[in-house]
C-alpha cells in the first residue's frame, strides 16, 4: 500500500504548503516552517483550545513546546497525590490545577482539539468519557494510528460531525522537547482521516509546527501504525538490543572482558559510530572508519541482511494480521501491566551486559568543551 494517499497533493491547503523533495530518487509532498510558518500556525489556532489528554511520554513534550510557542494549551491528567505521579509532574512543569491542569473528563470538555496521548491501551479505558465531549466542530488528535487503524480491537469510533488527524514525531517524546529547545525540531508524519469542519488539513499542520516538527510528510493511519510497530519492534529497539546482547554474549563466551565486550557491541555505536550515520549517512560513516573497518562491514553487511530479512517478514505480517495489536490491548490492558514491566525491564538493567553498560557510562569524563573545529569536518572520500 502506498504510504502517501493518492489525492493529497489535490488537497487545496496542501497545494499552498508543500513542496517536493527527493528521497532517494523517489519526489515526495513535504511541508515545511518556511512555508507554513509558526505566524501561521497561531493564527489557525488562535480561537482553538488545545486540551493534551495524558502527561506520560510525549504529552509533556508536546504540552510545553506549543505552550513555548504562544498556543492555548490546557492538560489533562489523572489526579494523583504520588511524589512521581505524572499529576504531581505536571504541576513541576508549570501547570496549574484549575487554570491549565484539570482531571481528564473536563479537559476534554473544555478543549476544541482533544490530542489523545495516553498509552493506546489507556485510549481504550478512557474512550467513553472522551466519546461524550466530543461535539460537532472539534477535533480528535493522535500522534498514533492504533486507536483509529485498529477500531475493531480498540472500539474508537469518532462522531462523524469531528475533524480527526494525526502528527506522529519520528522520535520519543524526550527528543521532541530536547530537538525544539536545540533548535532542530524533529521530522512527523500528519494525516487526516476524518475531515468533518472543511479545515481539518491546517489544523493539522497548524498543530505540527506547533509542537515544533522540522518537516511534515504526509502519511494515512494505517501506512503509520504499520510502520511504526514495525520500527519499534524492529531496527529501532527489539532488534537492535537483541543484536547488542547476542554480540556480547558471544565476545563474553569467547573469554573477552565485560568492559570490552560492552565497548565493541554498544559503546562505539552509540558514542561515535551512530553519530556518524544521523550526521551525514551510513556512507559517510564507513568513509571515516578504518579500511579494515570498511572491508569487514561490506562484507558481512549483505550475510546479515540475508538472515534478517525474513525476520522482519515474519515482523511485519505479525503486525499486519493485528496479532500485535492484539497482544498489546491485551497486555498492556492488564492492571499489573506497570508492576509486569518493571520486572522485565529491571531484569534487563540487572543483566550482565548493561550492567556493564552502566559501569562503562559511569567512566565516561565530563570536562568542559573544547571551542577548536579543527580536525572535526571529516573526509568525503576514501
């Protein structure tokens, strides 16, 4: 299925908006702050309440960058008296119970763009309340497919008299208020399922550059919650700590040390090699490597890709078949869920090879930084 949807570049707010890049020789529709600016974005919203349902993970990112930006945001979270509540962090962040903190349902009735951004399991439990203030004229915000994409598991059925759109950050939350206060922003994804005010489009991407993205390609609810459950389990996180615990464990089995066995498999790549890659592309690292370097990863490169390759098919069906989808309302629903991840996460930490992990980061030196660019732009050839 393709990822852009066919009549987008027809869409009238899309024509004045986007202009075309290549990626990898393929022309796609991008938008951008030069041509809708963060000007524009207020005036869009300028009459809109923005109510942000959840203060986990990107809900304060989001919150506090168009909060930065001059844009009416209110929050709404589950009250708790807990010292590490989201409550109690939100409250820490400058949000003030009553005026810009409220409990979820009077969020929602206050807001005229609703962003669901609580955990999709929790979207399920907190549907019914939300369904109810959901009047004619507002909109219905994700920054996930899942709810939407996967309504028969998940029973999220918008009112047809509601705009509902999607921006989806290419990263965590974390990354989202670290990019804005950077300066750099961070690239998303935006999609329009349900277009029910004539001006669902520029709330869309009103609401993407205000939460601070760099650029916004257009995508569908389903070619993102796809992709997405597909990265996560995939390159950017079950994959990449398998590859990491099987390469140490394999160096440790050969009578290598924890700290060398650490710094081979994890610290390298994400203190140099990686850094690389984000910076100029996966060539430009090999072309700063060593030639051995250089030979040894072309020559394995296509035996990994070999093995891998049916893997992420298996993956990737697994996510298509709703199997995931499944497993995780099912999972994640549970009210031991938090206790059940803890276990395994702290399983994780205790281990072997991220112990030794946390050893090696605790060695890292913290010295002040040096103003010299000389040496640093690297070579663009071999």
């Amino acid at each position: 299925m393709p990822r852009i949807p066919k009549d987008i570049t027809k869409d009238p707010t899309m024509k004045k908006y986007m202009e075309f890049m290549d990626f990898g020789g393929v022309k796609e529709p991008v938008v951008t702050r030069k041509k809708f600016t963060l000007a524009k974005a207020r005036a869009t919203l300028k009459k809109e309440t923005i109510a942000v349902l959840g203060y986990g993970v990107q809900g304060p990112a989001q919150s506090l960058n168009m909060r930065d930006n001059g844009f009416n945001v209110i929050v709404g979270q589950r009250k708790s008296d807990k010292p590490n509540s989201n409550w109690k962090r939100a409250i820490k962040d400058g949000w003030v119970p009553g005026k810009t903190l409220f409990e979820i349902e009077e969020a929602a009735e206050r807001g005229t763009i609703i962003q669901m951004l609580v955990t999709d399991a929790a979207q399920i439990k907190i549907w019914p309340t939300v369904k109810k203030h959901l009047t004619k004229g507002k909109a219905l915000y994700f920054s996930h497919g899942f709810g939407i994409e996967y309504k028969d598991e998940t029973g999220i059925l918008p009112p047809k008299d509601v705009d509902v759109i999607m921006v989806a950050p290419e990263g965590s939350g974390l990354n989202v208020r670290r990019n804005y206060l950077s300066g750099a922003g961070i690239n998303a994804s935006f999609a329009v399922a349900q277009d029910a005010s004539g001006k669902a489009m520029e709330r869309c991407l009103a609401i993407g550059i205000a939460i601070g993205s760099g650029f916004l390609f257009p995508t569908t609810f389903h070619n993102e919650v796809t992709s997405d459950l597909t990265g996560e389990r995939g390159s950017l996180m079950g994959c990449l700590c398998a590859m990491i615990e099987a390469q140490y464990e394999t160096l440790r089995a050969h009578g290598h040390s924890p700290s060398e066995a650490f710094n081979e498999s994890c610290e390298e790549l994400t203190e140099s090699l990686i850094r690389l890659v984000g910076e100029n592309g996966m060539d430009w690292m090999y072309k700063n490597c060593s030639a051995t370097a250089q030979h040894g990863a072309l020559k394995w490169r296509p035996i990994f890709k070999k093995a891998l390759k049916p893997v992420f098919e298996k993956l990737y069906n697994s996510v298509s078949d709703h199997v995931e989808c499944r497993e995780v309302i099912r999972d994640c629903g549970k009210d031991t869920y938090k206790e059940d991840l803890d276990k395994q996460l702290d399983a994780m930490a205790k281990s072997e090879c991220w112990s030794a992990g946390a050893a090696c980061r605790a060695l890292r030196p913290h010295e002040k930084a040096r103003t010299s660019k000389v040496g640093v732009a690297g070579r663009k050839r071999n």
